[in-house]
C-alpha cells in the first residue's frame, strides 16, 4: 500500500454543486411528466413551465448549499502539524480500518481548486460560444434588406394577415438575406422581428411559405427567443451540470413542437408544416447546408423527424392545437417547485455525512496502535510523574518533559483503537494545550471532525468509496 498522503474527494449534500444536479433531476422528471399530463399548447406558461429545471436548482443552491463546490482534499499525518509550538490540527479526520477497530488519524491540509477552475471554463467556453451567436446574427442584420423591397407584395400581405390571426399588436418586420446560411429565425426587439433567406422565398410554395412564417410568429407570440436566452444564461452559470443541458435541449424541443402546433391551428394546413420542415431539410442537403431554425434554437435530424411526426398526428386528429388556460401550468409549475424545494432542502438537513472517492494512504497493518497503557500517565509501573521525568527540575522544565514524551509517544503509535480514542483525545487535548494551541483549533471541536468509514472493503485509504461522518465525541474530550 502507498505511503503517499491520502487524497479524498468528498461529495457534500451541503454543497451547492449537489443541490443543483439533485434539484434538477427531480425537477426535469417532474415537469416532463406533468407536460406530458397536459399535453395541449400553453403559449408562455407552458415554456416557463419547462424552463423550471434551469431557474429553480440555482435557487435552491442559494437557499440550501452551504459549500459551492464538492470538497477536493489532500490529507497530512497528525503528528507532524505539532512540529512547531502554535501550529494547529486543522479539522480532523479519523480514517477507519481493520474491520471499523482501528483508526488513523490525518488533519486536512487544504482544498484544490481545480473542480472551480473547471467548472469556471467550461462556463466561459458557453458564454463565449453565446456571445459568438449573437454577433453572428448581428453581422446577418447587417446583410438584410426589406421585404417590402424585396418585390414580394404577396409575402407582405400574408404577414399582415397572420399578424391579425396571432393578435400581434402590430405586423413583425421582415427581413430577407442572402447567403451565409438558409432558414427562418425569429428575433426578440420592439414588435419582433423575422428573418428569411432568399432560398426559402424562392423554393416553398405560398402554403408552405404561410406556414414557416406562422411558425416563427408562435414564436413571437409566446417570447421564446427571450425565454430561452434567459434559460440559456441559466444552463450558462451551471454549464458542468449535464442535466442543465438536457433540459434547455428539452425545453428547446418543446418550444419547436409547440410553435409547429400553433402555426397548424392559425393556418388549418399541418401537412404544409411538415412540407415546409422536408423541403428545408432536402435543400440543406443537398447544398451541405446545416440546418437551422429560429434564433437560439438548434434543430437535429431527429428533432425534425419528431416535429413532423407529430404534425402527421394533427392532420390525422390524434393530437390537439388549441391553446389551453395558464392555470394547468400555473398548477404543475408550483406543484414541482414545491416538491423539489422540499428535496433539496431534506438532503441539506443531515448531519454532515458525505460520501467519498478517495486514494493513497497508509494500511493499518503498516502503523503502530497507540494504547492507553503506553501513557506513562496511565501506567501503573510509575507513581510519581514529575520523579520520573527529574524532580529537582522547575516546573515549566517538567511540563515541557512531559509534553514531549507524550508527543513522542503519540508520534510512534499514530494509529489508535476505535474504543481508545477518547482516551487518545484527552492526549492529543493535553498536549495542544501544553503546547499552547487554543481550544478554537478547529481540529479539537466536535462540529469539524470527520471520520472516515469504507463502504467495500476494510483497508482504510486506498482507492475506493467511503462514507463521511461527524465525529461524535463528547466536548469535554475534544476541546482542551
């Protein structure tokens, strides 16, 4: 076995890293399920219904964590952190082995930072590649011109005309663009705006082309470029959470299915819904094209398989279009919260127990167990203390004697019997306070120990899964 320090990685209910992934979990499975329940468009209340498991984990972690990040660290011997007078134990960790009898003690000697150097690039390559989003389509602006001067009359009226269905206060602009890409993309600003390239004008037929434009005025009606960008900051902060981005690509999905649904009912043609989603797809083939669809979205080939299947559904009257009320959703939304608040706050109210991966160490079988008996004070062979260490000597002489032969023989016997350890305790106490360490040591006090108990086999360090407990042991022991 290695004599190496142990390095344990340490995984807190307390942390905020494990409320966000266990809060995300129980709120994506939930909201999945009562979406599925409701199973009909519900225009905003629906899409914030579905951005809960984005928004609400990172709530729960501001409530409930008391760490940011799982705890990474590195383990020392005891011992040597008495080497000078003042120095201190840091907070205590009792490592257990040969079966839970033994014990070897190690003080933390510090965190790592790497899981929050990790965790903060991944987020930066997501915000970098959002930002790189935004100014692509700002360089497609710039690249658009009218639809009015385009010379499609016809294209300007029907926009009017599904203004008035979609009950748009006012018609959204159109802007048309060549190259650098094909589709139709929906913009958030003052009234919206949609974006269309000059191929889709060119290849969709009139129904087709009333259909896609519909699509991303759904899209307008019930904000889905700024919900999902605000979902999208949110996934952003937890970037190396990996239900987060399951449940933007869900959310995503939805938002696509939902607006497919309603540019149905608002057109009474779901097969040119679907046409126009095939003959995109067929055109960006077969110029090696990728597809895209409104901004902020990104849409696969399984995506689009789905969305016309479930418009197929709708032409053949085996899935609804109309809207429903925001109460169904109102209803689901605080329904999930409230189960997974309650979640996140149960795991946060244990007792500090944790579960560990840690490696490195030494065997028990390698170290000397310390015993009461080899205490000169416990011994029975010497009756007068002082005598044995020069009793014509001053009384601080005689302190520091008997300090340091109860050092050394700590220092010789760093292991120590699970039923000894109070006994163990009151030697380790005795000597920090000889030693003029304070009892705010943390190492000394019951609410920073740790022990460390193995989970599959009895060696006590070594690459593995370990449980991590308090270290329960009356006060008066501990604290010197």
């Amino acid at each position: 076995m290695s004599n190496s320090p142990p390095v344990i990685f340490a995984l807190q209910p307390e942390a905020a890293s494990v409320v966000v992934v266990v809060v995300s979990a129980v709120t994506l499975a939930l909201v999945l399920v009562l979406r599925r329940l409701i199973q009909r468009p519900g225009g905003l209340a629906s899409g914030l219904l579905l951005a809960l498991p984005l928004a609400l984990p990172i709530m729960a972690a501001l409530l409930f964590s008391r760490f940011m990040l799982p705890e990474v660290t590195v383990l020392r011997p005891v011992m040597p952190s008495f080497a000078r007078v003042g120095d201190g134990l840091g907070q205590l960790v009792l490592v257990r082995g040969g079966r839970g009898n033994i014990l070897i003690p190690y003080a933390l000697a510090g965190s790592t930072p790497w899981l929050l150097l990790i965790g903060g690039a991944i987020a930066s390559l997501t915000v970098l590649r959002r930002a790189a989003g935004v100014y692509v389509m700002k360089r497609l602006l710039r690249r658009c011109i009218p639809l009015g001067d385009f010379g499609r009359p016809d294209v300007v009226a029907m926009v009017a005309r599904l203004a008035g269905a979609f009950e748009l206060k006012s018609p959204p602009e159109v802007l048309v663009f060549r190259g650098g890409g094909h589709g139709a993309y929906a913009m958030a600003g003052h009234g919206g705006r949609i974006l269309l390239s000059d191929c889709v004008l060119r290849i969709l037929e009139g129904p087709e082309l009333e259909a896609t434009i519909a699509h991303e005025m759904a899209h307008l009606k019930a904000r889905d470029v700024r919900l999902v960008a605000v979902a999208g900051f949110f996934r952003d902060l937890v970037a190396w959470n990996p239900i987060a981005h399951v449940a933007l690509r869900r959310l995503e999905l939805d938002r696509e299915l939902e607006a497919d649904r309603r540019a149905a009912d608002v057109t009474g043609r779901p097969l040119a819904v679907a046409s126009s989603l095939l003959k995109m797809c067929s055109f960006s083939r077969s110029e090696g094209l990728r597809m895209s669809t409104a901004l902020g979205f990104w849409t696969g080939r399984g995506r689009v398989k789905r969305r016309v299947t479930n418009m197929l559904a709708v032409a053949d009257g085996r899935a609804v279009t109309g809207s429903s009320t925001t109460l169904p959703f109102v209803a689901a939304a605080a329904l999930a919260a409230a189960l997974a608040l309650q979640v996140g706050g149960a795991i946060t109210e244990g007792d500090g127990a944790a579960f560990a991966v840690a490696w490195g160490g030494s065997s028990s079988e390698e170290v000397k167990v310390w015993t009461p008996a080899a205490d000169p004070r416990n011994s029975k062979r010497i009756t007068d203390p002082d005598a044995a260490h020069g009793g014509g000597r001053s009384a601080a002489a005689r302190r520091r004697l008997r300090t340091q032969s109860d050092l050394e023989l700590l220092r010789s016997a760093p292991a120590v019997a699970a039923k000894n350890l109070p006994k163990w305790m009151e030697a380790m106490t005795r000597v920090a306070r000889n030693r003029g360490i304070t009892s705010t040591a943390p190492g000394l006090s019951t609410a920073t120990g740790w022990q460390v108990q193995p989970l599959i086999s009895d060696q006590p360090i070594g690459l593995g899964v370990y449980r991590i407990e308090r270290l329960s042991l009356p006060p008066k022991v501990l604290q010197p």
